[in-house]
C-alpha cells in the first residue's frame, strides 16, 4: 500500500522560520510604559499545492502590569474597558503562555527552527511583545526577537498600497470597519493579506514544490 501523502512543511520555506501572524492591543504607543491589552496569534501553513493559507487563532485579554499607563484616547481607538470584569483578562505571564503553547507545537510540527512574527506595522506588534516578555521573565520566548515580515511593506510592494484596510480591498479581501481594532479581527485579516500577498510572490521561486526546494 502508497504511503499516505504527507502535506508539505514549512521547514524550508523561511530558512526555518515559521510566520506566526500576531496583532496587539495596547494602552499608547509605548511599549516600555503602556499596557498590553489584547493579544491574537494567528498560524500560517501551507495547503497540499504548496499555498500559503490561515490556520488556527489563539488569543488573550491582557490585565494591565502594575504602573501600566493607558491613554484614554488609545481606549477610543480600539472601544477596550480594561477593568471590565466580563473581558476574563488574565496575567502577561498567562497570557503570553496561552498564545506561545501552540505556536511552539506548530514549530515543531512544521520542522521550523523558531516563529517569526508576521504584522501590519509589525515592529509595533514585536516591540509590545518583547517588552511583555520582558517583564513575564519567559525565558523561551518563540518568536525571533528582532526580526519581522511586515505587510506594510508587502502591501506597498505587490498593491500600491500600506493602509490594512485599503491593501485588503485591492487584494479582493473583506474588511469590516466595525470589527477593526479588535486583536483577533485584524490578526486575521493580516493573515489572509499575508497569505495572498505571498502566493502571488510564489512564482518568484520557480519551481517551488512545497519544500523549499526548486525543481531542476
């Protein structure tokens, strides 16, 4: 009896990295003072054809470390009462072993060395969590520390365009206005424009076959 086909791996695709798409919500702009509020990780893997395409969600409401400062403007924003007893908020610490869990299972299960993080202003989302970690005092944190593969510059290469929603639309993708600013809801979406903007790239490594590998 023919083996049963194995879908392909990630392993060589990014020189080992796994893309883990990962969007924050926050209290500022500052990620050394302001809290950490929400947190949505997204799995990125690849289909039986060798696509890029979204996988799981895990996500977290973040309680604010001590001393956090939270804008109020920032709360405007993204419509979070940070206090609300119904948000279940838990611990950095917690939080951020919650969402590393699976991203360190999927590391391993797609033969990646570690995660990179992928983001729409991606070293906003990276500079949050590194100080979260920081201040957790998680000594494997998955994700490369420095780093990133940013949409925004994706966007702008392959669609002319940088704004997330606008980059959505003229990839042909669905963007609700109403469900922006929550984590899991733009995480998502970030995922979908990553996995698109990538496989319209794909033909660039010609004859890719799923491993990493050109076809002679």
């Amino acid at each position: 009896m023919d083996p049963i086909p194995q879908p392909p791996r990630m392993g060589q695709r990014f020189r080992g990295f796994l893309p883990v798409v990962v969007d924050v919500e926050t209290g500022g702009f500052n990620s050394a003072t302001d809290a950490l509020l929400e947190i949505a990780v997204v799995l990125v893997r690849l289909d039986e054809d060798g696509n890029l395409v979204r996988g799981e969600t895990y996500a977290a409401h973040v309680e604010p470390f001590p001393g956090a400062n939270i804008e109020r403007a920032s709360l405007e924003v993204n419509g979070i009462d940070p206090h609300h007893p119904l948000r279940l908020a838990m611990p950095e610490r917690e939080a951020l072993a919650k969402v590393f869990k699976p991203v360190r299972q999927a590391v391993s299960e797609q033969a990646c060395t570690r995660a990179i993080l992928v983001g729409h202003n991606a070293h906003f989302d990276l500079g949050f969590l590194n100080a979260a970690v920081a201040r957790a005092d998680i000594k494997r944190n998955p994700f490369h520390p420095f780093s990133a593969f940013d949409t925004v510059t994706l966007g702008g290469a392959v669609l002319g365009q940088t704004v997330l929603a606008r980059a959505l639309e003229a990839a042909g993708l669905p963007y609700d206005a109403k469900e922006a600013h929550s984590a899991i809801y733009d995480a998502e979406r970030t995922a979908d424009l990553f996995c698109l903007l990538l496989n319209r790239l794909r033909p660039v490594y010609a004859g890719f076959t799923g491993t990493g590998q050109a076809e002679s």
